[in-house]
C-alpha cells in the first residue's frame, strides 16, 4: 500500500508549488487525511502545549479517569464494548463565544497558552480551506464563506488524553467514526502511536511526527464537494503501557445557521437522475442533532436522511434558501 502522506507546506512558496498542491490534491481525492510539516506554527509553542498538556492530565484528570474506570467495572471487562471510549477529555470552545475563562481547573499561564495555540490554528485552518478551494476550482474564500453562516464558524478543540488500556481489544480508545464538520486540525503526541484511518478496507496507521499537524476532511466537505473529496472513518487504538497518548484536534466547523450544499461550480450540467444522486442541502444545526445521535454509525443514512428533510421542507415551504 502507497506511504500516508506526508506534506511540506513551506513548498507552497517556491518552485514546487505546482507539485504540493497535487499532493495536497491527492491526498484529499484518496485518503481523506494528510500531515503537514512545515506549517508555520513555531515548534517552541507546540513544545509548551504538549508540555502542559501532559501536566494538567496527570494533575487533574489522570486520578479522575481512574476512579470512573473502576466505577464502571471497565478495568475487568472480558467482552468487547461498544458504547463506552477509553478516554479523558475536556473541551475548549472558542468561536462563536469562546469559553476557555470558564474551563476548571486550567492553570492561568495554561488559557492563556491555548488561546494562542487557537488563534495559529484557526489561521492555519483557513489557509488549507483555500488551497482546497484553489485545488477544487472554486472562488478564493468559498468554502470560508459557506462555514461563516451569518455570524461566524463553529470552532472549538477537543484536549484528549488516552491512557494505558489493560484489554485494547475489548475497549478503543475511540470507537470507529467520521467527523461531522469541516476541517480538521490535530496536534498529536509524537511518541505514542493510536490514530488510525480506514482505506480500501483496511485499517492504517497515521504515523506520529514531530511538530506536525495531521488533517482530516469532515462530512461537510463531501457534501459541499459533491462527493468529491470524501470524510474518512478513523479511530484510536489504546495503548497497553507507557505515559498514554495525547490528542490535541481542533475542529473548524460551519456556523450553526450555515446552510450546506454542493458548490454549484461542482455540479455542472446534469439529468435529472444525476441531480438526484447529488448531495443534499441543508442547515448545519439539523445536521448536528442527527449526528450527535448515530455518531458511531454509517454516514450514508446521515446524508440519506438530510435528503428526505430537504425533500419535505421543499415540498412545504420550498426551498432552502443559499444566502
């Protein structure tokens, strides 16, 4: 099987643009993931990120995990489960209302560390979203426009550890799923493997590098793409030793008014059987509802039944409108 890819952004600006950009292009067409080096956040603020990271974890949240382990029985369990993911977690909200000042138990210098890390991230998150626009055809700030909605996106970070699992077979640290939004963006621990994205039927390995940022498309790129680039199923695999694995995914998603549809320019001229094998139109928020429900299932029956909703708001009150 052909190497994950392994992408240098700082080639965009000289001779092997034309060549990135391909590989930029491939890896959304085929893999659905890719890892950028090179991408312009400093090395010495992901250092301090995962340095206090690690730290808040074993100060705050390592005995906590535990303790609701052991309350659950899931630190003796002899069959697989599948509603439960070996995982600590805390979530940081920053756009359109950020609550990083409410968060509990986050030392002062460690808020103020994460807002920084937000702010390089969400600008590097806009950055990708117009090299995919210019890879796709479209217009420069597209799919930034889609995402806004009438206010802003929808962006927040998922701070996750994933300690040490006694039985990984029976309990992921993450079961199989896609992302429902956007794109995006995950600092990842550099030592500890665990990430893995399902292609051509087989499970591979996104391999740990240091300072990178690994990406990933969510279900609003397929939609809004028409298919063409596609959000993939992936999952974490735990660990039986070591310190545990730490994940840092930042999540720049549409605004919970943004309506999303196939980009026009993506559709072209078609019959009347084609347009109905489109992707279907809708308001990201419904789209969320439906999601937060069958998360760890199949996306197919999500799209299906955004269609059967699109289908009946038309027939009632007519079409969705763009803009």
């Amino acid at each position: 099987m052909e190497s994950f890819p392994i992408i240098s952004l700082e080639k965009l600006n000289g001779e092997e643009r034309g060549i990135t950009m391909e590989k930029i292009k491939d890896a959304c067409e085929n893999w659905g993931f890719f890892e950028c080096v090179n991408h312009g956040i400093p090395h010495e603020l992901l250092d301090r990120v995962e340095k206090m990271t690690k730290e808040h974890y074993k100060k705050c949240m390592e005995e906590r995990f535990k303790e609701s382990i052991k309350n659950r029985g899931l630190d003796s369990v002899h069959t697989e489960v599948n509603d439960v993911d070996w995982e600590s977690t805390f979530y940081l909200k920053h756009l359109p209302i950020s609550n990083i000042s409410d968060v509990p138990d986050l030392h002062d210098d460690y808020r103020t560390l994460m807002k920084e890390f937000a702010g390089k991230i969400e600008k590097l998150s806009e950055e990708l979203l117009d090299l995919l626009c210019e890879n796709l055809g479209l217009e420069k700030g597209y799919l930034k426009k889609v995402f806004y909605g009438s206010k802003s996106p929808t962006f927040g970070t998922k701070v996750s550890n994933y300690p040490p699992s006694p039985k990984p077979d029976l309990i992921k640290g993450l079961r199989a799923h896609t992302d429902a939004g956007g794109i995006i963006l995950l600092f990842q621990d550099d030592k500890v493997s665990g990430l893995q994205l399902l292609k051509d039927g087989e499970w591979v390995d996104v391999p740990p590098v240091k300072h990178s940022i690994v990406v990933n498309l969510g279900d609003q790129l397929e939609v809004i793409t028409n298919g063409k680039y596609k959000s993939v199923e992936h999952r974490v695999i735990s660990q039986t030793d070591g310190e545990g694995r730490m994940s840092i995914a930042s999540f720049y998603n549409p605004g919970s008014d943004s309506v999303i549809f196939p980009a026009p320019e993506l559709i072209g001229k078609e019959s009347e059987k084609e347009k109905k094998d489109n992707y279907p139109k809708f308001v990201f928020e419904d789209y969320m509802k439906l999601y937060s429900a069958v998360k760890f299932q199949a996306k197919e029956p999500r799209f299906e039944a955004m269609k059967a909703m699109e289908t009946t708001l038309a027939n009632n009150v007519g079409p969705l409108a763009t803009a």
